[in-house]
C-alpha cells in the first residue's frame, strides 16, 4: 500500500474533495507527557523513550492489510518468477514466523534459501541503545550467504 503525502486522515479529509483516499494514513499518539507545541518527534516510530518523550509520535491508522480468518490455516500454491530463470516454478507460501534468538548462534541452513533478504542489523552506532549490537566481524560470521543462491538482499544502513 502506498502512503498518503498528507499524512493522517484529518489533514488529507481537508486536502481532498469528498472521494474516500485509499493511502495508509498516521493518527497522532498523544500521551499525557505529549507537547503538541513542540513537534513531531525525529526519531519517527523508533524512539525508545516513548513513555516519557514530550513530542509528537505516530502509529498507522487503521489495519495496514486484511486477512481472511481462513488464509492463516491453509497453504496457498502460487506462480512465482525468479531472477534469471525463464521458467515458472509453483511456490508454496507459509504465514509469516517470528525468530527471537542470538542469531550469532541460529544454524541458518535450517531457514532454507530466500530470493530476497530485508536486514536491519544492529550495527554499533555510538548511541545508548536499549538492545545488544554487533561488530563487523560478527556480522560477517553470520552464514547470510548460506540463504541464498541468487537474488537481492537490502540492507539499512545510514551514513
């Protein structure tokens, strides 16, 4: 889904004639700390003082995407097309699983192979972070290689 530049449904209903918008829109999280007159908090959704923070923080407004009851019970077969192969393969697409653990110790061969990676690893950046990081030696020893034969892999990093 794509966001509306207007940001939440207030601000785009006074946008817009009255055709309904159909973009994923924010609603504000005021709390009794919050200072409207302050701003909108830079650390966006990843702030981590959250209960005590005075500025302005948001949450999507509204289920992002609906599933069926059923869709979580059942396996569903559908077409999918790979980089560089010109024939079409039948996938089969499980519900979404959580892994919490040390990944520094998760054998990765057992998660199988990906043709797309999404990593948001948690570099050492010199601030007060409320988990544990990694060096660039751990990350490297992580077995990411092990996951996939061919494909893309995004990796958030900021500089």
């Amino acid at each position: 889904m794509e966001f509306c530049p207007h940001g939440t449904k207030l601000e785009c209903s006074k946008m817009r004639s009255k055709v309904a918008c159909k973009k994923l829109h924010f609603k504000k999280i005021i709390q009794k700390h919050t200072d409207e007159s302050l701003g909108d908090c830079s650390f966006l959704n990843t702030c981590f003082h959250m209960d005590t923070c005075k500025y302005v923080h948001y949450e999507v407004d509204g289920p992002t995407v609906q599933f069926p009851k059923e869709s979580f019970s059942k396996i569903e077969s559908v077409e999918t097309k790979s980089l560089g192969r010109t024939n079409q393969d039948t996938t089969i697409l499980y519900p979404a699983q959580w892994v919490q653990c040390d990944l520094r110790y998760l054998d990765m061969t057992v998660l199988g192979k990906f043709a797309v990676i999404m990593a948001d690893p948690p570099w050492d950046i010199h601030m007060e972070l409320p988990y544990g990081t990694m060096s660039d030696d751990e990350m490297r020893q992580l077995g990411i290689p092990t996951l996939q034969d061919d494909g893309l892999i995004f990796l958030w990093v900021t500089g």
